[in-house]
C-alpha cells in the first residue's frame, strides 16, 4: 500500500507541479511580453504626440514653410492645405538644410490621400504614422485658426521620420522598423530561448503601416523549467526517504504491537482470565492504549470479585445502575463515531483512480486530457488525506471518552457509601473534555461554547466529569427532540462568595417550570418515551455530597432550559493564581 501510495503521490506531485509551475511561468511571461508591449505603444504615442505638438503649437509659425524653422525643430517635412485642398509641401535632409525632390513628392501624395477634416473631426489636431516607401513618419497635423494672413483656414501638416534606431533608444532595447505587416494584432514568434514580437504601427485610416519588431529573452520559463525540475527531484527524493521511514517505523511501532495486543485479547477471550499484558515502557499512543487495556482488565477483574464477594443490597443496585448510566453516556460518542466511520464511503473510486493513472502512461492521451486525469488524481489524494485527519481527530476523541469510562469504573472501587473524596480540579478543563464528546453522542450537529479562563473547585474529577457528561447528555437529547437540524449548548463559568457557578444552557425542548421540583426524583422523567430518570436523580446525589448543589430551570416547553451547578472554590488554587 505505502509503495502503491508513494507512486501515485510521485506521479500526483509531478504533475501538481508541472500543473501549477508552468502555467504560473507562462503568465508571467505573457504578462512580460504585454509589459514590452505596452512600453511600445507608449513610446510610438509620445514620438507622435511630440510633432502633432509642434503642429498644434507653431503651425502658424511653419505655414510659409520656413526650411531653417524646419531643421531647428527636427522636423523633416511640412505642408500646408488649403481650405480648397491643395497642397504646398516641403521635404528637407535635417543636416544638410537641403530640399529631397522625390522625398517632397511622396509626401505630398501621402498628405493628398488622407482625408484630414475626418481624421480630426472636432479636435484642433491629431497625430499618425504614415509610410513613406522605405520610411516611417511620425505625422501631426493641426487646423490653423481664424486671424491667419491670407489662410484663414486650413491645416498644417508636419512629420519626423523615426528609424530603427531611434526607435530602439525610444524602447530600451535592440529593434527594427519592418513594412511587411500581417495584421493589427501584435504577433509573438516564439523559440527555445527567446520571443520576437512584432507590434503594429497604426497609421490614419486605423490600419497597420509598418511593424516594430524586437526580440526579448525567455528568462522567466527557462527559470519556470528549472524549478520544475528541480522541485520535483527535491520532492520525489524527499517523498521516497519519507515512505522508506515510514514503512520501518509503521511496520515496528504499530503493526507489531498491535498484533501483540491482539494476541492477548484472543487469549483473554479463550481462557476467561483477565491477566495484564507485559509490556515495555513506551510513551507514544500504542503505550497508552496497553496501560488503559491493562487498567481496564485489572479493574474488570476487582470488579468482578467484588461482584463475588459482595452482597447486592438496593442502595449498591441503584449505584449499579447509575454507573452504566454514565458508563452508556460515555459510550454513546464512541459508537457513533465508529457507525459513523464504518457508513463512510471511500473518497475515490479504487478502479477509477487506476485508470486515470493508466491513461496518464499512455503517450498517445492528449494534453488536455492529462491535464484533467491529473486534477482528478490531485483532488482524490488532497481528499484520502483530510477523510484521514478527520479519523484520527475522531479516534482521538473516541479514546477520550474511552478513558472517561475506564475512569468511571475505576472510582467504584471505592465503598458506594463512603464520601467521595474532593481535591482541586479545573472545571472549565472538565466541561471542554466533555463537550468535545458530547459531540458524537447524538447524529444532530451540536455546537458548543465555553469560557477558556480556568476555574478551579474543590470535587471529585472522576465524578464531576460524569455529572456533566450526564447534564450534557440531556441537552442533546432535549436539543434532539425539539429539532431535526441540531442546536446549541452554551456554559458559562463564574465565582461569587465562595462558589463557582457553572450554567449549562441549551434550546431544547426544555419543561414547564412547575415540573422543576420533581426532576431530582428517581425515575421521573419530563418525556413519555424515556424510561428509567436515573440522571438526575444520581447527578443531585453526587454533588450533593461533594458539598454541591444542582439547579433546573425553563421558561416553558419549547423554549430550552438552564443546568445550574454550584460547588465550592477551591480557595488554595484561588489563592496561588493571584
């Protein structure tokens, strides 16, 4: 089973991690590449908002187009449209301060071709790429205002040639104008080592003119690609020193002396003698469990003799009685968690789980598939390791109340008549161990509230401990009665004039308040299907006679009840707290 156990949880991690891993890598990737994307459209938006601001600022100034102006200005061309639509252009070489006939002409036919009154709309001016064949230019443009000499209206035009290099000081890093655009989405070209991306240029009609092209390395997935590897060495190394100790510690700490237990119990049951079983010190929970087992045979065994030896009168009877009233108290939580762990079924479908690792072998499954073969083999061991944590928090609840009972019988070996002796003991600890039983006691979900502050009483512990698991008890079963969909129990703790006073209060059923006196009467009970009223009855007497007192109250049926239990404080406690 652990070698079984260690394969699926290699392969299971494994793919976790490449699940978890890689992808995350990916997205940081891509958010990489949207990060170099970005800082691009920002760089072409402020080389283009730069001339359309020398348009909007001195087109006024550039309208006779004035070469020098030009050349101070870094602008390679200017050009004036008439309101009539024609067209007066200038293109000059910004470090000679000489004209460019065919660049002039290029430029005046790529200002004719653009319809400038919609390009602007509204606004006063405007900015775009414009492709010169072999050269791209930043363009802005701006109408001129009213008050022009002999141009009232129309438009001035300037642009500024950006090459490759300027563009690569503009982003940070080595790039290319390119004119063989394939569309207006950025494209990714994607290899072992390194991304080249190449993000359009928009020019006036909203179309790509060129493309800036620059190539980035994959740093973050080659990294991604080197932690994976090595988390999942580190984790399947780490996973097989983990299941060869586990396996040797198992097989010697908890196999064997379980079957050695075992043994004995077979033995104890053939022959009928209750001998203890020899064992070593340990102080781990097999230890615990073969010191409770072997108290439990050597107080069942005194029973027993006492039981021989005794002669049964009706006060030890009734005392009899009480007992197993508590001892069935106590017991109740560990069969429902034992009917509770036996009707739950598996967490994951043995066969179903084989077969998702079989497909996962299989080379030819598609990715998709095995994406979804490994959530799945994922989901079923997160889930087998809680279903196992919520066993052992329930077994661990279950030897609790195991040892309460082994308790309860010890303190019978004590003379029924005699006054049970009282020492300092923490109640609040005593309500806390209680409650978590009591948990399991009914099917209905019961939630509890208590104080954490610790109080301490003079009581017998053992004795104490039953009068609550008993008050606790009736909660449930008055909580039980009134609704199907559970309830609550609150205690609350505190100290007046000597005494500590411990409320129990819960939204039961409850009783009508003329019943309250009869309560502590042997045998009567407030529900007509309930047999025995042996709880209270035994719960009176017992704090009675350690210097207690027990009170019942309600408001009326259906509107819970209230357990008032007052025992004197233990006043050296007190004392050493302060």
């Amino acid at each position: 089973m652990l070698t079984a156990i260690g394969l699926g949880g290699a392969v299971a991690i494994t793919m976790m991690l490449a699940v978890v891993i890689t992808p995350t890598f990916e997205r940081l990737e891509d958010a990489a590449v949207d990060g170099h994307v970005e800082r691009t459209h920002i760089a072409l938006r402020d080389f283009a908002a730069k001339v359309e601001r020398a348009s909007r600022d001195q087109g006024e100034r550039f309208a006779t187009l004035p070469a020098p102006a030009m050349a101070d200005a870094d602008i390679d061309g200017v050009a004036y449209v008439a309101p009539d639509r024609s067209i007066r252009a200038r293109w000059i070489d910004p470090a000679t301060r000489r004209d460019m006939p065919p660049m002039h002409d290029r430029w005046t036919a790529g200002i004719a071709a653009i319809d400038l009154d919609r390009r602007l709309g509204t606004r006063g001016s405007a900015s775009f790429y414009l492709r010169l064949d072999d050269r791209l230019a930043a363009v802005g443009v701006a109408r001129l205002r009213d008050g022009v000499a002999a141009a009232p209206d129309g438009f001035v035009v300037m642009a500024r040639t950006l090459s490759s290099r300027e563009l690569a000081g503009l982003i940070g890093q080595r790039a290319a104008i390119r004119f063989d655009s394939a569309g207006s989405e950025r494209r990714v070209a994607t290899s072992a080592r390194s991304l080249r991306i190449a993000v359009p240029v928009v020019g006036a009609d909203g179309a790509p003119v060129a493309d800036a092209v620059f190539t980035v390395r994959r740093d973050l997935t080659m990294l991604g690609r080197q932690l994976l590897w090595l988390s999942v060495g580190g984790t399947l190394l780490l996973l097989l020193i983990v299941l060869a100790v586990l396996t040797r510690m198992i097989a010697q700490l908890v196999l064997r002396p379980l079957a050695t237990v075992e043994r004995h119990m077979q033995a104890v049951r053939k022959s009928g003698t209750m001998r203890v079983l020899p064992q070593d010190r340990r102080d781990d929970e097999i230890g615990s469990l073969v010191t409770s087992l072997n108290a439990m045979l050597r107080q069942l065994n005194d029973l027993s003799e006492q039981v021989e030896a005794q002669s049964f009168t009706l006060g030890r009877t009734e005392s009899a009685v009480a007992v197993m009233h508590n001892v069935r108290n106590a017991l109740s939580p560990i069969s429902t968690i034992l009917s509770h762990g036996l009707a739950q079924p598996p967490v994951a479908d043995r066969a179903v789980v084989d077969r998702a690792i079989a497909e996962l072998a299989d080379d030819t499954v598609s990715p998709t598939r095995r994406r979804k073969l490994a959530g799945y083999l994922s989901a079923a061991a997160q889930a087998t390791m809680e279903s196992r944590l919520e066993r052992v928090r329930q077994l661990e609840i279950g030897r609790a109340a195991l040892h309460q009972v082994l308790e309860i019988i010890g303190q019978q070996q004590h003379a029924s008549h005699e006054r049970p002796p009282v020492d300092p003991c923490d109640v609040t600890d005593i309500v806390a161990r209680n409650a978590a039983i009591a948990r399991y006691s009914r099917e209905r979900s019961i939630a509890f509230s208590f104080p954490a502050q610790p109080r301490w009483v003079l009581a017998n512990r053992v004795i104490l401990s039953q009068v609550i698991g008993n008050l606790f008890a009736n909660a449930s079963e008055a909580i039980a009665a009134q609704s199907e969909e559970g309830g609550q129990i609150a205690v609350t703790i505190a100290e007046a004039a000597g005494e500590v006073i411990v409320t129990i209060a819960d939204d039961g059923e409850g009783f009508d308040p003329s019943d309250a006196p009869m309560l502590f009467q042997r045998g009567f009970s407030t529900r007509t299907n309930k047999s025995g009223g042996l709880g209270l009855h035994w719960c009176a007497n017992a704090v009675v006679a350690m210097g207690g007192r027990i009170d019942l109250f309600s408001d009326g049926r259906g509107r819970g009840a209230r357990a008032v239990l007052r025992l004197p404080a233990a006043k050296a406690m007190v004392n050493q707290a302060a």
